[in-house]
C-alpha cells in the first residue's frame, strides 16, 4: 500500500496571512505545501507594476515568507511549492 501524500494550502492570494501557513507546517505532518500568490487582481496590479518598471512585477514578499517558513519545513521535512512569479517570472 502506498503512503497517502498531505498537501496543505498555505495562502490564496497576495496578501493573504502567514500564520495558516505556519500552523500548517506546524502541526500537518505535510509532505508539500503550496503558497498560491496569483489571483487575478494580483496578476492585473503586478502587470501595472511591470510597465512601469520592468525590474518588477512579482510578489516582493516571498523573502521575508520563505525565512518564516523555511525553517519549520526543514525540520519537518516539507517542501513549499510558489508561483510567486506573476507577471516577471
């Protein structure tokens, strides 16, 4: 029998709270956990971004997320999947 796979959703859109994220790591014995970052407004204001400044156009809080959440899914063996690029991939 195979080992059933946990998957846990850790944000919706830009903007969205950390701290389900965190709990999730926490205490869901996760084996994946997705930070979804684009909804269509977001993606709508990120394009804005972008053509005004080329440089931009992404989610500019995945740093200080990924330094909250690195380190429990470290230790808990769990691997964050992002799509943080929007519009600048």
């Amino acid at each position: 029998m195979r080992k059933p796979l946990r998957l846990g959703a850790g944000s919706g859109y830009w903007g969205d709270a950390l701290d389900p994220a965190l709990e999730l790591l926490e205490m869901g014995e996760l084996d994946y956990l997705s930070m979804d970052y684009l909804a269509e407004l977001t993606m709508a204001l990120l394009q804005r971004q972008r053509r005004k400044d080329p440089a931009t156009g992404y989610i500019p809080d995945l740093p200080s997320h990924l330094r909250a959440l690195l380190p429990i899914a470290r230790k808990q063996g769990t691997r964050i999947v992002c799509n943080d690029g929007g519009a600048n991939p």
